[in-house]
C-alpha cells in the first residue's frame, strides 16, 4: 500500500556532511505518530530539488528541467513518483506517466531526482508502507507536540473533576483563635 508524502525538509551538505531529503507521511493511520523517511541523496541532487522548489527567474533549463519539457513535448505526463524498495542504505523509486497514447508506464529512478521532477510538476510523492516499515523514523517535533497536548488534556480533565469542596480550606477556627 502507499502513503502519500511530502517534503518535510532538505538538507544541502557538503564535504562530510551527507546531503538529505526528508518525506514526510501526509495523514498517520491508526493513531500512529507521523513518520518521517530519511533518504540520503547527493548534494547535487538536493539542490536540485531545492531548485525544483523555488522559482528561478530566467537561466538555462537544468537536466530536471528540460525532463519535464521533453516529456510534455512528447504529449506525456508525469502523474506521480513513489518510493518503492529500500537495500540497506539505497532507495529505489519509480516515475509514473501517461504517454500521449494514454498507455501508463513507470520508469525506475532514484528517489532524489523522482522528487525533483515532481517539485517541479507538482504532482504526488508516495511511498510504499514496507519502505516506511523498514526506514521510517518517528517524527520527532511531532511527538513533542503529541506529548504537550496529552498533558494539557489531563491538566484540563483534573480542572474539570474539581468541586468547590476541593477548595475548602479552614485556617484556625472561626471564634478568632
């Protein structure tokens, strides 16, 4: 089953720094805390994807670019990308068209340029439940927000399970003393 995503953040290294994409799952199934999918890519890559991500004002298409551009002139489309396999540290993705013909095929890419073509399309990533099973991590920032809001839902019920008894408090008697 897949699970559609979205870029959570990218992360442009450089030297011994690795170079990161970070898909998040859109919508968690089953109380499940949001998942987050790490996938190492190059620094190349991740700028491209950056690229794909904001609009550049004039210049020479970049590869990514003129990949949109041949297949649309071609009369196809890209409908979606999906991470579909993960090998130890390698992620494996596919590009989902429509030719002209209407005929669906789907190309083996690796995930980081499927991603920088469907920024630049904006067209869906998904990811396959098993590739989440195996490399996901939790959502750190997510949890955080999960935890706050558990403890202010308690603090909220034991406010509301208060009486005014709880609150009667005598201070000595009431004669003076």
């Amino acid at each position: 089953m897949l699970r559609r995503m979205d870029i959570e953040s990218v992360v442009v290294g450089g030297g011994p720094v690795a170079s990161l994409v970070v898909l998040r799952a859109r919508e968690p199934r089953d109380g499940e805390r949001s998942l987050q999918l790490p996938i190492r890519i190059g620094s190349v890559e991740a700028t491209a994807i950056t690229m794909g991500v904001r609009e550049r004002q004039g210049g020479r298409p970049m590869t990514h670019d003129l990949f949109c551009s041949a297949i649309s002139a071609l009369g196809g489309r890209v409908d979606s990308v999906r991470v579909t396999a993960v090998q130890g540290t390698t992620f494996f993705a596919q590009v989902d068209l429509t030719r002209a013909d209407g005929e669906r095929v789907s190309l083996d890419a690796r995930p980081s340029d499927a991603i920088a073509l469907a920024v630049r399309l904006e067209v869906p990533v998904f990811a396959d439940d098993e590739v989440l099973r195996t490399a996901a991590m939790p959502d750190f920032n997510g949890v955080e927000r999960d935890e706050k809001a558990h403890e202010l839902q308690e603090f909220h019920e034991f406010v509301e399970s208060l009486s005014p008894e709880d609150f009667n408090v005598t201070h000595g008697d009431q004669d003076g003393e």
